[in-house]
C-alpha cells in the first residue's frame, strides 16, 4: 500500500536525525486487527521545528498541540510531537501541552487503551505502555488511567466510547462504562457539530442499531434525542406490527438499512416514527397514529436544525420522514403520481427507507420490489422523458390562448404534465387543444 510505504520512508527520516518515531493510535489498532487503515498518523519526539526542517512540504495545523501535516504527493500524514497536556478548562482541549521526548507519557494522555499504542514498522514491535494489546485481544473498550479524568478532558469520548464499541463489535469495561452513565449529562456541554459527527459516524457503521443501543444503555440518549427515548413503550397495533413498541420497531428498521446509509437515510429510518408518540391514541380498540408522519416530519426538521445540519440535509430528511407512508397506497396510485414520486431527487432512499421499514415491521418488501419493478419499467424505453417528459406547454403559450395570468396556470400546466405522465399526451398541438376542451377561458 502506497500511504503506508510513505508513511514508513517519513518515520525512517525523522530516525536518521536520531528521533524517536512509531505510528500511533487507531493505525496501530486496525493493523493489528488486520484492517487496512484509513490514514497512518506518526508520534515522535522531534519538535514541530525540526519536523519542519526536515520536510520542506509540511504545515503546522496545530502548533500549540505539536502537529505538523506532512504532504508527499497526494497523500497527507499528521506528525505529533509526544505531549502531555496541560488542564481541561472547557471539556475538550487543553489549556496547553508540553512538548515532551517520552513516548510513555504521550501514550498516557490518550482517550482509550485500544488507541494508545505505538508501533514499530521497522522490526514490527509493538510499543504498549498502557494495556492496549490485551485490550484488543479482550475486545474490551477501556479507558486509560481513570476513566472520570478522560471522559473530563473531552467530553465528545462519552460518544466515541460508544461508537468505538460498535464499530470493532467490543464489550466496554464495566469501570468505564460507569464512569460514562455518571457523566452522561456532561455531554451536553459538547457542540451540536460535534455530537452531529460522532451521530453520523454511528448510524452509517456497521450496527447502527447497537450503536442506539449502547447510547441508551449509557444513558447518553436522554441528553442528546431525547424525542428518541420517547419511543419507548409506545405501543403499536400488533395486527400491523407484531415486532413490539416504537423503540423496537425503530431498531429493526435500522437493522435493515443497506451497508453503509447516506447520513439523510440514516437519520431518516431514525426518525421516521418521531411523530408517533405525540400522535398515540386509542380509537374502537384499535391504536391510531393519525398525522405521525406529517408531525414526524417537523420533529426530524427540528433535530436536524439542533445538530446543525445543513439546510439541503434537513430538507431531505424531513421529506423522508414526510413521505415514509406514501407507500400504503401505492399499487393504487395514478401512473403520474408514481412517476412523480420516483423522480423526486430523494427517491431511492425513500425506497430503501421503505424496505427497512416493512422488514422492520416483519412484513414483505412487495411493494419495494414492485416499484422497483415499475422504476425498470418507466427507465426502459425513453427513460428520461417517461419520467421528465419536455414541456409541451409554456405560460407563454397560455397567455397567447388568451388566459389570465393566475392560480390557474399552475393547475394547467401540471394537468398537461399528468397527462404526458399517463401517455395519454406526446403531441404540443394535441396538448393544446386537450387544455382548451378541458379548462374553459373566462370572458
């Protein structure tokens, strides 16, 4: 691999100029799991200065912590100095660092034991001061020293703790996980964009569900959903949903979501019962949700705008959540309904969406399958314009026939698009004499 081969050349360097260097934290950990890493960052005793001297193309990204970003070709490596960091002032960075030549208090200062080793590439030597290696061989995620002063220092670990667990499939240390629930309010003092992060990185891993799970379990879901936790104990029409509760419902859905979700559709198959438990009410004995979606809907508007979303990532999971039960009723829809729906720019994950969601329910994925089918169909023979057909008819075209400008021009040319949708419509001079039969001018 060419990131490691030249993340190797770099360490050997900075060894020449008689430095200690070693790759450290989640590189060592997914090189000894067998896991090619997704970058290779570098501890070493040499100063920022001297890091400096030494590669011609680096800057200092972080100079008051020790870090210097090193360029060869395309590729980008983060060179740390090894520190020890001064008091946590504000529960997630250090009023200072001291620049230290001891790998040892380096590796103390970490967040977990699984990310605190270094290691050799050289003679391939690990360099363990702190448990890591049995740790890993344990599957146990732990906290290095105590586990109250690290989660102290930087308050996002109380979700990097959970999220770290969930993505290698660990246990968490029975000390640190009771350390964590202790905490749990502090997380709270962590910014939206942070938590925003952290959130995503779980919901889009390889077990979302246990990721809610694990939040939960911690008590780090009050604080940060809260609407979430709602859920559970919400009952559910059996007849309908013979899963169980919300909460149960929700992380089946989210069990059934493809390999590695959009953050929209993650959040999406989140939220899309939100609404439920505000909308919960008993009717002839039967449980009614009327109205979840469309309040669903507001509420995954409201979270997303709380976690600082972006206005387009907020729109879209909000017309997810919206549009989740557009699906009851789809094998009666019109054929320009349906088309119209398919050719929204969120379609496909509405209808991935769709799938978690009847398979979260116990239920078949027919209706998936059978838009699927229809989506092949409208794709086949003139894809684009069965699904965007071009204009036939302008406002232009509507003044010149005489209409006035209004409401009405909006009504008439979607009923022409309808029209075209159905295939009853191919022609501009048939459109317009279609629009004349059917929407008389006012005189």
């Amino acid at each position: 691999m060419q990131a490691e081969r030249v993340a190797v050349s770099l360490l050997k360097r900075l060894r020449e100029r008689g430095h200690q260097a070693f790759f450290a934290g989640g590189c060592v950990r997914d090189l000894l799991l067998g896991v090619p890493p997704k970058d290779y960052d570098i501890a070493t005793s040499a100063r920022p200065e001297e890091v400096q001297a030494l590669f011609p193309r680096s800057v200092p990204v972080g100079a008051q912590f020790g870090v210097v970003r090193v360029q060869v070709a395309r590729l980008e490596f983060e060179l740390a100095t090894f520190r020890r960091d001064g008091p946590y002032l504000d529960g997630r960075r250090p009023a200072h660092v001291d620049l230290l030549r001891s790998a040892e208090e380096d590796a103390r200062r970490r967040d977990f034991t699984v990310n605190g080793m270094f290691y050799d590439p050289v003679t391939a030597r690990v360099v363990d001061f702190v448990g890591g290696r049995e740790d890993l061989t344990r599957r146990v995620i732990r906290a290095i020293g105590e586990p109250a002063a690290r989660f102290e220092e930087d308050r996002l670990r109380l979700l990097r703790m959970v999220r770290l667990a969930c993505q290698l499939g660990f246990s968490i240390d029975p000390a640190t996980a009771a350390s964590a629930r202790a905490l749990a309010p502090r997380v709270l003092s962590v910014s939206a964009e942070r938590v925003r992060d952290e959130l995503l990185r779980m919901l889009t891993g390889p077990r979302p569900a246990g990721a809610l799970e694990g939040l939960d379990a911690h008590d780090l879901l009050l604080h940060v959903l809260p609407e979430v936790c709602r859920m559970k104990g919400v009952e559910q029409p059996p007849e309908f949903h013979p899963e169980g509760d919300v909460w149960v419902h929700t992380l089946l859905v989210l069990r059934n979501l493809p390999a590695r979700p959009t953050g929209t559709l993650a959040l999406a198959a989140l939220l899309h019962d939100v609404g439920k438990p505000g909308t919960f009410r008993r009717a002839e004995d039967r449980i009614r949700f009327d109205g979840h979606a469309e309040l669903g809907e507001t509420m995954s508007r409201e979270v997303c705008e709380r976690l600082k979303l972006s206005g387009e990532e907020t729109a879209r999971v909000g017309a997810l959540v919206g549009h989740h039960m557009r699906f009851l009723a789809i094998r009666e829809m019109r054929t320009a309904t349906l088309k119209r729906l398919l050719r929204e720019p969120w379609s496909e994950e509405l209808l991935e969406l769709h799938r978690a969601d009847a398979l979260g329910a116990l239920a078949g994925t027919g209706t998936y399958e059978y838009c699927r089918e229809k989506l092949a169909e409208f794709r086949a023979a003139e894809a684009a314009a069965s699904l965007r057909p071009p204009r036939l008819v302008t406002g232009q075209d509507l003044l010149a026939l005489g209409y006035a400008p209004g409401p009405i021009f909006r009504e008439i040319l979607q009923a022409v698009e309808d029209a075209q949708l159905e295939g009853e419509l191919t022609e501009r001079e048939a459109a317009l004499r279609w629009l004349e039969a059917r929407f008389p001018r006012q005189h």
